[in-house]
C-alpha cells in the first residue's frame, strides 16, 4: 500500500505542477537580434488606372472661327481591383536639365529663336522662365512687305506651403507685331494714286502687346470628407497701335467636396464661379490704317461684365457615369443692358468590354466673350474699335471611343449646336483699299460628324487619320454665312527611330469657304509640312522644319495671300550643369 500510495503522489505532482507553473508569470530579459537582405515590398496597393490620352499633333485650320470653350475633364469615380503585393526594384534617379536654347533660320528671312530655364527637383518650390520669338520680313510679288512678328517672355512659380497649399503665379508679356498688307499695288494706284515708295510699313501696320499676371491657390487635401477648393486671379492689359486699350480682371474659383449616395456609390459635387470684368477705351488720336476714308472716330469707353455659375456632380450609379448640372450667368458684355443666361450642363457615359469601348451623351452650353484680345488673335487684320459680343452656345453631342487593341484607337463624334452671335469677319467698307475687317456675328445651327483613326506602335510609330463633314442652316435674321468650311481633313505620321531620329509628315485639306459679302472664294487649301530631327546628344540636336510643301498660294482670309514652302534649319543645345 505504501508503494501504490507513493506511486500516486509522483504522478500527481508530475501533471498539476507544472500546469501551475504556466499559470505564473514569466519575466525574460533577453535580446534576438536577427541579420538578413532587406527584402521592401507594398502591400496591397491600390492599382492606379489612367488610361492613355491620344493628342493629335496636327493643326487642321489656321484661324477657328467658331466659339472658344474652357472644358473642364470629368472627374473619374471607377476604383479598379486591388492587385497582389509587388517588390520594388530601386532605380536611378533621372539626370535632369533645366534649360535649352533653340535657334534656326529660313528663306523668306525668317528667324526663329526659344529659350527656356527652370528649376531642378524640388517638392515644394518649382520656378522657371521661357523666351520665344519667330518671324518673317520678306516680300509677296506685287503685294509688297507681309512682315509679321511673334515675341513672348514669361516667368513662373510654384511652392507648396506644409503639404496641403499650393501657390502659383507666372507673368507674361507677349508682342504682336503685322501690317494690313492686303492690298496689291495695282489696287494702290487706282484707288489711292500712290505708288509702293510713296508709303512706309508705318501707315499701315499694327501692334498688339498684352501683359497678363496669374495668381493661383488650392489645397492639397484630396481626401474623402474634405473640403476641397481653389481659387485664382488673373489680370491682362492689352494696349495696341491707334490708342486701344483693354484692361480684364478675371477671378474665379471651385469648391468641391466628396459624398455617397444610398451608402454604396461614391461621387463628387463641384461649385465653379467665373467672373470677367472688362474695360475698354479707344483714343484715336494718331491716324487710321492706310485708305480709310470714314470719319475720324470719337473716343469711346466701355466698360463690360460677365458672372459665370456652374453646379455640378459627378457620381457612379449602375455602371453609368453621371455629370449633372447647369451653367446660369449674366450677361451684361454684348450690351449696356443686363441678360440672364442658363444652360445644361449634362453628360452619361457607359464604359463596355473592360473600359476599351465608350459611349457617352451630353447637353452642354455657355457664353464666352469676344474681347478686343480675343477678335485680334483670331483675325489680326482688324479694325481697331471692333464690335464685342458674346457668343452663345448650346451643345448636343454623342461621342464614342473604341480601343480595338493597345494599338489602334477609333474615335467619332457628332455634335448639334445651336450658336447665336457667331462670330467671324467680314471687309470693313470703310477702308477703300480692301484690307482691313470688321467682326460679323450671325445666327445659325451647324451640324458637324466627324472622327479620327490613331495606330501608335509603342513609342515608335504614330499614325493618325481624320477628318469632320459640317453642315449650317442660318436662323433669325440672318442672311449669310461666311468663312465657314464645309469639311476638313488631317492625317499625320510620327516617327522614333532608336531616340536619335525623330521624323513627322502631316496633311491637311480644308474646303473653300465663301465670303459673299465680298463676292469672293477662297479656293481648297491643301498643304503638307514635314520636321525630321537628329539628336547627336542628350545636350545637342538638329532639325529641319518645312511648311506648306505643295506650295500653294492659298487665303488666308480675302486678299491675303499666304507664302509658298517655308523651309527652316537649326539646333537646340542644353547648357551641361
């Protein structure tokens, strides 16, 4: 009994004990330290999905002569799949340089010259400056000097205050310099009796020079729940020969901020103000352009406003996307007299097989003013004090993008617009030499079906294809259309051999266009212009530009005659650090 009793007490001891012991508590004071190859890796990151934006490189029309529309990109709400932890594979910092130096020169006397600077690397603070300069002071047989002159200098900044504010400025000037050579010396004579040594390039030449200074801020803060917003001031005084002035203020804002709807679709909501202020004075004390014969014009000023509201949300509701909202504004620029303005504002796409095909129907519209700025950019030939109104427009549009593959790309649109005060330009009667133009607004619909075709090849081969078919119909009291096009046609090549070649060929075709009120045509323009470019170091290239090579004398617009093939040679260096 002894021995069983004993035998009992050990295996007692031998199972409760140690279960006691576990239940009390245990200090250690000891180090592992453990030696390997760092091995970084992200996990689960959220895939970032922005598609390529096909940019096509070739000018179709020399002047558009249709409304001017500030989009503003649809705010993307699609959140792809998260994807599997990847290892990142450190790589080399990019050499950067922060200036270059283009030079080059062509037959018609024509010199071309850029310069541009900025600064390297930096989060917070970005600066820079740039110089342009092209020009041309040959002659057109039996038309004399066609001297025309572009310069611009500009200087930029940017700096971010703590991560959250951005800070933006730049300031620019910019000097236009053309003469109203649209008249031969066989019309000098007869209407005028002169002959070409009787006159300078002073009786009848222009400048337009402008200095515009932006001021921009908005925060950083794109988070879910925060208030987002962004404001900016711009200001531009344009002053130009035969005593014009146009002084602008322009100073807009958005505020926008996320929300849900019906706890599972996510989406954004925008405000957006715009408010332009203009102030316009013509002084005519020095003499009008050569051959007006109308009576010297009284000093005017005026002084025009427009107040721009757009509410807007973008949101994701059973796979469509949404744009909602409506542009309301007040008109008080085309007259004295104040006009309330509303428009639609509305946009639903469908992205079909994977995001490659979409579809998407719009009911958009606006106003936009033709200031003095404005009119002269698009027809520098025309009379000072030119009429100002704003163009209205309302936009129905159906537009389809099919990325067949990662290589071709087919893009249609086809568009309805209702546009009321259209502008375009028709001859100021009161100059007996022909040249000079005055701003002519009418009403019409127009009609417009085109697309583009573009196969890219990596980054080595670009061809792009298109083209668009118009149609008008006049309304109101209007009675006739002018320089309007009834088709146009571009196509173009690009071209990277090994990052040492660059090679471009483009087209384009551009029907007649008829100007009635001056019993003329202009006939089909047709053009081609060519660059190839060789880079024989990062720091050092050459290139070779050439215009309208089918050398035609085509129209600018009625008795303006273009140049034949201008052909330009040069190089741009980068300063080495």
């Amino acid at each position: 009994m002894k021995k069983i009793r004993l035998l009992i007490a050990i295996f007692f001891a031998a199972t409760v004990l140690p279960a006691v012991a576990q239940d009390e508590p245990q200090e250690y004071n000891e180090q592992v330290i453990v030696t390997g190859s760092y091995r970084p890796e992200i996990d689960d990151a959220v895939k970032i999905n922005i598609p390529p934006v096909m940019t096509d490189t070739i000018t179709t029309l020399e002047h558009k002569f249709n409304y001017s529309v500030e989009p503003r990109r649809l705010t993307s709400l699609y959140e792809p799949a998260r994807i599997k932890a990847a290892r990142i594979v450190g790589e080399p910092t990019t050499k950067l340089y922060n200036n270059y130096f283009r030079l080059g020169f062509g037959n018609y006397w024509t010199p071309l010259a850029e310069a541009y600077f900025s600064s390297l690397r930096d989060k917070k603070l970005t600066y820079g400056a740039a110089l342009t300069h092209r020009s041309s002071w040959d002659k057109l047989p039996d038309y004399g000097p066609d001297h025309y002159a572009y310069t611009s200098a500009s200087a930029f900044g940017k700096y971010i205050v703590k991560e959250k504010i951005q800070l933006s400025s730049d300031l620019t000037y910019t000097n236009n310099h053309d003469l109203y050579y649209g008249f031969s010396d066989a019309t000098l004579a007869n209407i005028l009796s002169l002959s070409r040594n009787d006159i300078g390039t002073s009786d009848y030449r222009t400048n337009h020079n402008t200095v515009r200074w932006n001021l921009g801020v908005k925060n950083m803060e794109l988070d879910k729940g925060k208030l987002g917003y962004s404001a900016n001031l711009r200001l531009t005084d344009l002053w130009a020969t035969y005593d014009q002035n146009e002084f602008n203020m322009n100073l807009s804002g958005d505020v926008n901020y996320g929300f849900t709807v019906l706890r599972k679709y996510k989406g954004v909501a925008f405000l957006h103000i715009d408010w332009d202020a203009y102030s316009n004075t013509v002084k005519p004390d020095n003499p009008m352009p050569l051959g007006y014969v109308g009576t010297t014009p009284d000093s005017v000023h005026h002084t025009r406003n427009i107040v721009r509201l757009n509410p807007y949300a973008d949101f994701m509701f059973r796979g469509l996307q949404f744009h909602v909202g409506a542009t309301a504004g007040w008109d008080a620029f085309t007259s004295s007299s104040t006009a309330f303005r509303f428009f639609p504002d509305v946009v639903v796409s469908k992205q079909l097989l994977s995001g490659s095909l979409v579809f998407s129907l719009g009911a958009t519209g606006g106003f936009d003013a033709n200031s003095w700025s404005s009119i002269s950019t698009i027809n520098p030939y025309v009379a000072p004090d030119a009429e100002m109104r704003a163009t209205r427009h309302y936009d129905f549009v159906a537009h389809g993008r099919w990325m067949i593959n990662k290589k071709l790309e087919v893009k249609a649109t086809v568009e309805y617009a209702l546009l009321r005060d259209d502008l375009t330009f028709c001859l100021d009667q009161q100059y007996s030499l022909g040249n000079v133009y005055s701003p002519y607004y009418f009403d019409n619909n127009r009609l417009t079906a085109g697309g583009d075709i573009t196969f890219v090849n990596d980054e080595m081969l670009k061809i792009t294809l298109g083209g668009n078919y118009y149609h008008y119909q006049l309304t109101g009291s209007s009675t006739q259309l002018l320089y309007r096009p009834d088709f146009d046609i571009h196509a173009g090549i690009d071209l990277n051999y090994h990052d040492k070649w660059l090679f471009h060929l483009g087209s384009m075709i551009l029907s007649k266009m008829e100007d009635p009120l001056a019993n003329q045509t202009m006939p089909l323009r047709y053009g081609i212009n060519a660059e190839v470019e060789y880079r024989h170091n990062r720091a050092l290239s050459f290139f070779l530009r050439a215009d309208n090579l089918a050398f035609q004398r085509y129209m600018l617009w009625a008795n303006y005659p273009s140049q034949r093939g201008i052909i330009i040679a040069g190089l741009t260096y980068t300063l080495p650090r």
